[in-house]
C-alpha cells in the first residue's frame, strides 16, 4: 500500500510538471531547417527505475544479536523445550559458550554449539550439532541445526537428522576446499555399534551441504594440503576392529574430485602381533606377492618381539600358553614351502633344520614340522607344488584333525583357517 501511494504521487508531480512546461514555453517562431543542433530533454525515467531505489532502501540489512554475557543459559527441563530454550537464548543476546559448558560436564556431551561465518556473508551462523535428546543419560538420533541471523534474530535455515546418534562434537572448523568456505568437521557416537562418524559440513554452490562423511572405530581426523592446491585431503586414522581380534592401525585417505571427497588409498600400519604378519603375509600370496609373503612370513617366524595373539578356540579351551609355538611353527613351514615354489632349495632346508630343532616330536608345533617334511619328500619325487599340498592335507586331515584349533580364528580383521587342506598354501 504504501509503495502504491508513492507510485500515484510520483505520476501526478510528472503531469503537472509536463503542463507546466507546455503553458511557460516561449512563443517565437520556430528554428531554420538548416538547424543542427537539437534542445537537450531530460530523460523521464520508467516506474520501474523511480520505485527501485525507494524499495532498496527499505530493505533492512541483517544484524546479528549483540551477545550479552549476563545474559543465562537456562536448561531444558524436558525434550520438547530444547529448540525453543536455545533459540530463545541466543535471541536474548546470549553467549553460545554457556551452552557449550553446561554440556561439557557431563561425560558423553550430547551437544556442541559454534558460532562461525559458512557462507562468507560478514555474519556468523550458529551450528547446534547435537543428539537428540539432549537430555542426561540418554541418547537418540543425531541432528544439525543452522541459525541465520535476519534482523538481530536467529532463525533455522537448514536442519540435517541422522541415526543412531549418541554423543556429538565439533571437532574443528576449517577451509578444506579453495573454491568454498569453511566447513564444520563434527564427529558423532553412535547409539549401537562399534563406528563413529567424522563429517564436515559446508555451503556450497547456494546450499548447506555435508561434504564429507566416514564411519570408522575409533576414527581420529588428520588434515593436511599434499599438492599445495588448497584443496585438503581427509585422512581418518582408525582400528582394523573393534570386535575380537588384533586392533590394528588402518590410515583411510580422502581426495577431492571437484565434486565430493572419494576413497583414494586405505593403508595398514606394522601389526605388533604375528598373527597379523600372517595375515599380510597370506595378503600378498593372495596377490601373487611371494618375494613379499615370504618377508613377512620371516618376521612372523624369527622376531621375539611379536606378540601372541590366541584363537578363539584356544581362549575356550584355555590352551593360550601355546598360541606363539603353533604361530610360529605355522609361519615356517609356510616359508619352507614357499622357498621350495621359488627353487632355492638351501632356505628351504634351512628353515626345515630350524623347524626340527624348535619343534621335535611330541611338542606343540611338531604337526608342521611333519608336514614341512612331507612336502619336501613330494618336491624330491617330482610331484608339483599342487600334488605336494595335497600330500600334506591328506596327512594332517587324517592325523591332526583338530589343528585348527590353533591355526584358525583369530578374529574378523585378519586370515581365518577353517578347513585344514587350507593350511598348505597351494592347492
């Protein structure tokens, strides 16, 4: 209403300026022909330049609530409060940071609250990363809330829900990308499971978006720019497992593609237990590596600082005092084998006095030290690395069948062994 009236009153003051002119022009007689130059008018401007500027002017520029630290944080009593408590709060001109550390003595903290510019606007945002509920002693699904300030108000302009949320935390705010603004990393426990989510939220391309998203054990964030490109690569630094089993170190990297954060390389630290030196040694085999298996199966065998890391059949059956002499017994007589795959018959015979100076009969490990034995004898004959496992298999099917109690189940993170014809390795 009140642009219309200032429309109407504009085009009247036009009218009655146009008559004027007309009823106060002088009578003389017109210019020659031959006149070139012209009267200058003054351009009339259109309605959509004459309101344009008064309607701008109207517009007010978004303010931001002046924080005022005498201003208190009053706890929700109940779930249903929490929204209207901490936006209430914030409007009042509270200090986020009272959130933050009524929240922080409790020992799951179940919100988070930052003050940050996202959007590279001058104003800062408010991010409430929690779980809901937020009350104590309790958990629920997780949520993100963004506050936009207007006119020395906050209100929600973007809200993101997940599952099975227990605990929440910002862990750092950070530019990953050159070509956006900073970006929250939060990292959420789960209610259920072993997993945490490390993610970072962002605004780009005109909306808020999670830019990245991992679910890991024990995940910790590293950040660093590899190609000086001011683009960061991700890396998590995480376990192997959270369940039974060797908890080993994994190192998970993260590349920006120029439209999402993509898995570029997943990386295993040295284990400390033979157990997983079999593994990686069983990995490389796997992968056609024999130079490298027969590395680790060296380490396994020889390096008294490894641990010993029991089957979950020896836990049971509280045979744990023998876990290293089957690990190692295990680990060379796979390295006898694989000495014999390549032709260097001395290791081979090498590793076979070792294994009958460690493992002489009627001790724990002695079946390998048989079965190393026999394999060689089917080597001699001629028989082919396929025909000399089978050897093997047939005989410790028949004498030791319950040798995988020891040479087994290790956990889901590292090689299992569930049948015996799987302890030679070429079948």
């Amino acid at each position: 209403m009140f642009l219309n009236l200032i429309f109407r009153k504009y085009v009247i003051t036009s009218l009655i300026l146009v008559m004027l002119s007309v009823s106060c022009s002088p009578t003389s007689s017109p210019l020659p022909i031959t006149q070139t130059s012209h009267p200058t008018l003054a351009p009339i401007p259109s309605v959509t330049e004459a309101i344009l500027p008064i309607v701008s002017s109207l517009l007010p520029t978004p303010v931001c609530p002046a924080m005022n630290p005498e201003i208190r944080f009053i706890p929700p009593q109940s779930n249903n409060e929490i929204a209207d408590k901490i936006l209430n709060f914030l409007n009042a001109k509270g200090d986020p940071e009272q959130i933050n550390s009524y929240y922080s003595q409790f020992q799951s903290k179940t919100l988070d609250v930052q003050a940050v510019d996202m959007n590279d606007d001058g104003l800062e945002e408010i991010v409430i990363v929690g779980a809901l509920p937020w009350e104590l002693n309790s958990s629920g699904n997780g949520s993100i809330i963004i506050l936009g300030c207007k006119q020395r108000l906050y209100e929600i302009v973007k809200q993101f829900d997940f599952q099975n949320i227990s605990s929440a935390k910002v862990l750092r705010i950070e530019k990953l990308l050159a070509d956006y603004p900073q970006q929250v990393i939060i990292h959420y426990r789960p209610i259920s499971g072993w997993g945490s989510d490390i993610l970072a939220l962002g605004y780009m391309n005109g909306d808020w978006q999670v830019v990245f998203r991992d679910s890991q054990f024990s995940p910790e964030l590293v950040v660093f720019d590899q190609e000086n490109d001011d683009n960061k690569e991700i890396s998590i630094h995480s376990l192997s497992t959270a369940t039974q089993g060797p908890q080993r170190k994994m190192i998970s990297t993260f590349k920006w593609d120029g439209e999402q954060y993509t898995l570029i390389s997943t990386q295993l630290m040295p284990g400390t237990t033979r157990v997983e030196y079999l593994d990686d040694a069983q990995g490389a085999l796997d992968n056609g590596d024999i130079s490298m298996a027969i590395a680790y199966y060296e380490r396994a065998a020889y390096d008294p600082d490894l641990d010993n890391f029991p089957s979950q059949d020896e836990f049971m059956q509280k045979q744990t005092n023998v876990a290293g002499d089957y690990q190692i017994s295990f680990a060379l007589f796979r390295l006898a084998v694989l000495w014999f795959s390549v032709e260097d018959f001395e290791n081979a015979e090498v590793v076979i006095a070792d294994l009958e100076e460690d493992f002489p009969p009627n001790l724990p490990g002695n079946e390998f030290t048989q079965a190393a034995k026999i394999f060689k004898d089917q080597i001699d004959e001629g028989k082919t690395l396929n025909g000399a496992c089978s050897a093997v298999s047939g005989f410790l099917s028949q004498s030791y069948p319950e040798l995988n109690t020891h040479i087994g189940d290790w956990g889901v993170s590292v090689i299992g062994y569930t049948r015996i014809n799987e302890l030679c390795p070429f079948h």
